[in-house]
C-alpha cells in the first residue's frame, strides 16, 4: 500500500506500520488542510453553540461577571478555586473592556471568547501535525491521533471555552515531553511560550514537572534542560504567588477508590462508550457503599491493566513511555485529590467533572498509536483493535453530546432582556446557572466552614461554593 492510500476512513491495521524514518507525515499545505478539517471537527461537535452564542457556566457566572463588577487588575490577576486561571481571567478583562468601549456588542461576546479558545484547542493538534517523532511519520497514526482528541467521549466540557483552554495547553505540554526536541528557532520558542503559559493556566501542567525533570536527566542536551527551565519558571510564579487551597478540593481518595474511579473513567469510558460505562460506574459504586468485592476488582484490573501498559511502553525510550506516564500521573493527581466532589459518587461518574476525563484519555490513545506505530513491536494487532474502538466510541459520542451542553440558552435573547432590566439574570450553559451583570456590585466575603450559608453572588468564591452545595 502506498502512503498516498491512507487517510482517515481506514481502520488500523497490524501491517500498516513501517518505518518511514521522522520525516513529517504532510507537507505544509497539506497540514494546513487538515488542520482546517480538525477544526471543524471540534466546532460541529456543539453545533448549537455556535447558533445560539455560549458562555459555558463560570465562563460568564464567574469570570465575566467578575470583570464587569471589579477593576481590572483585581479581576486579571484573581486566582480563584485554588490557583491562577490566567487564560480565564485575561479573555474576560478583554472581553468586558472591548464591550464597554463600545467596540464588540454584547450579544456578540460569547464568540469572541469561543473562538479564541477555539484557537487555542487547536493547539495540540498543530504539535502533532508539526511535531518530529517516530510516532508520527505515517499519515493515518497523526489522523487517527486527531480523531482521538477531537471526538472522545465525555469530554464536551472541555469544548471551546476559554475556563478551560487550561487543559490544552497540559496536553501541549505533554505532547512537548512526548516529542523530539525542534531545531528550528522558531519551534523552539513556540514550545516555550506554551511551557510556560501551560502553568499559569491551571495546576495540570505543573504535574508533568517532574516527567521533564526526569526526561532532562535520562536525554542530556540542552534543549531539554531549557524545556524544563521554562515550564519550572511558569510553575514557580503559579505556585509562590497564586496557589492555595480550595474547600471543594482536597478531598484525598483512597488508593482502592482512586484505581477504581481510573477504572470506570480510563478503561471503561473508551472502550464502552457513555452508556454501558454508567452502568459499569453504579455498580461499581454500589458495591463499594455495600462492601462488595466489584469495586476491588474494577481497581486491581486498573492497577494490573496500567502496569502493564507501564512495563510495555518503558521497553523502548520513545514518545509512548512519556504519554503513558504523564496520563497515569494527571489521572492520580486530578482524581486522587484534584476534582471538585460534593457528592462522593462524582467520582466515578463520567458525566460530573468530564474535565478530568480529556487529558488521561487523550494521552493513553496516543500512547496506543505510538505503540502500534513501533517497528517490531509484537502487540501490533491489539493497539489497533484498541484504537479502534476508542475511535468508534467517540464517533457515537460526536453524534450523540451529553444534553447539558448540546443545546442551551440563546445568549441574544437574553441580552435584550438584560438591557430591559439590568436586574435579569443571564442564563448562561447549561442551566441553571447564570450570570450576574447588573449595575450593582457586591463585595466579596472570605469562605467559612459552613460553605452553604453564603449569600454572595455566584461571582464570589464563596457564593460559587455555596451553589454547589444548594444544588446537591
């Protein structure tokens, strides 16, 4: 088969893979075409998004409305659920300074922030379609890597918003670690700049610290000591200046529990798709409240299945052992300790937090290419039959988002009825949350213990926690 055959209809096969050296899969306008077709991969998926005009929950309930009511240094520089958000933060400062100058209407201000965040999601894949690695010299592997990203299941969260371009900037940064070090100038600074915004972004990023400490000492070189300079730099400010706790996080699993949620939310998801694996999360869930013996199955086959993928991946120093390890380790930090939990059960539902689902996914299905792309590699056959499931499963998921952020609110219609009464709470995705844009601004008052008594606007971190617990 020649190389022009592949393309993105084919299921992997075995035989597929040949060494084809590290030259790049496509040429440059071939990467700009397929860049162009992932990007509107990803914007379809919530098509009505983009009729109606979205701000996803704390995008506007939080972060806009925090802009509107509050000077600008305060509301840029505001870390906020535990640590700085600067994408977050900055997007809305410009957002709410463009409206107020009368340069961008209201009713068109949620696509400013779409697409810049739409942007921004499309940063992984123009590593993988511009990154040099042995994993990525064949033109279905970075397809199908693509697809993976684009279409997993559980993950609509994720989509197109500016809270949480956090997470595609981590995969960037994963990605990084995963990839040959740039010899063009210009790589390599493009490569630094989203190591050190990854950072300031979200805490995801600074969890790959110490694989790029690790990957620096076992590679030498100096561009992998400068990776790990500049990441170390954007994790020193984030954590000396904005980090802190948060009372919705900090809940510690306990490793049974953590390896089953791994279970549930990394084995089942991608390979069962969202319905069975509900199913799958309550009875494991169910044997745990009763004692049972399900939940300590579902997490000693996590534990066995994750070592062993460890152990293949480790065989040979190429991308997948990095991929591998950087998911396991986003996965243990997120779920252990990370995710926001009221309601104990959370943990192991793949619809509360998909967040938490994106970044180990993602990465493990691109661990599993990176495999079936390794010359000599004898489980061949079982990466592609892995592939393609995952693949599979998230076309079903394209087709089918989960009903909270499938559809929504119409963002116009609800600024006229703003502009009728500056009072009116807009709604924002999904409901029933709401944004706070009126004339009268509220001062914040510090959390306390009983987190539900708050009255604050949902802007302030103690009116936003005190929701939680109202709807729970």
């Amino acid at each position: 088969m020649s190389e022009g055959d592949d393309g993105p209809g084919r299921v992997l096969a075995a035989d597929d893979v040949k060494e084809t050296g590290s030259g790049p899969a496509f040429s440059g306008p071939q990467r700009w075409a397929v860049l162009a077709a992932f990007a509107l991969l990803v914007a379809f998926r919530l098509p009505k998004a983009w009729v109606h005009g979205r701000f996803q929950d704390e995008e506007a309930a939080v972060f806009l409305a925090y802009a509107w009511h509050f000077p600008w240094a305060d509301a840029l520089f505001r870390p906020f659920a535990g640590y700085w958000n600067l994408a977050g933060s900055a997007i809305s400062v410009l957002t709410v300074w463009l409206v107020r100058s009368g340069v961008l209407p209201l009713e068109q201000a949620p696509y400013l922030t779409m697409s810049i965040a739409l942007a921004a999601q499309l940063m992984p894949a123009a590593l993988i379609l511009t990154g040099k690695a042995p994993w990525l010299t064949r033109r279905i592997a970075v397809i199908a890597a693509l697809l993976i990203i684009g279409t997993l299941p559980a993950t609509e969260e994720i989509f197109f918003n500016i809270l949480h371009i956090q997470f595609h900037f981590a995969l960037c940064v994963a990605l990084i670690l995963a990839l040959d070090v740039p010899t063009r100038r210009r790589a390599r600074i493009g490569y630094g700049v989203l190591l050190f915004l990854g950072p300031l972004c979200g805490p995801g990023s600074i969890v790959l610290l110490p694989l790029f400490a690790l990957r620096a000492a076992i590679d030498g070189g100096r561009g992998r000591a400068v990776q790990l300079a500049v990441l170390a730099a954007g994790s020193a400010i984030q954590l000396l200046l904005f980090f802190g706790s948060s009372s919705l996080r900090g809940h510690v699993a306990d490793p049974a529990t953590l390896a089953a949620a791994m279970f549930v939310r990394l084995i089942a998801l991608p390979l069962l798709g969202v319905g069975l694996t509900n199913w799958v999360a309550n009875a494991i869930h169910g044997s745990e409240l009763a004692g049972g013996n399900l939940w300590w199955g579902a997490a000693a086959a996590a534990i066995v299945l994750f070592t062993a993928l460890l152990a293949i991946a480790a065989r040979r120093r190429d991308g997948a052992v990095w991929l591998v390890l950087s998911a396991l380790a986003l996965a243990t930090v997120s779920l252990g300790f990370g995710i926001v939990i009221v309601n104990p059960a959370d943990v192991f539902s793949v619809v509360e937090g998909e967040r938490y689902n994106f970044l180990p996914l993602a990465l493990l299905g691109l661990a599993i290419i990176a495999l079936w792309t390794r010359p000599g590699f004898k489980g061949k056959s079982a990466c592609a039959v892995l592939g393609t499931v995952m693949l599979l499963n998230g076309a079903i998921a394209y087709r089918k988002p989960a009903p909270a952020f499938a559809d929504g609110p119409a963002w116009p219609t609800e600024v006229a009825a703003w502009r009728a009464n500056h009072d009116h709470p807009l709604a924002v995705w999904p409901r029933p949350w709401t944004a706070d844009l009126s004339d009268k601004s509220r001062a914040c008052s510090p959390t306390t213990p009983d987190l539900a008594r708050s009255d604050d606007p949902r802007y302030c971190e103690s009116g936003w926690i005190a929701a939680f617990y109202r709807r729970n």
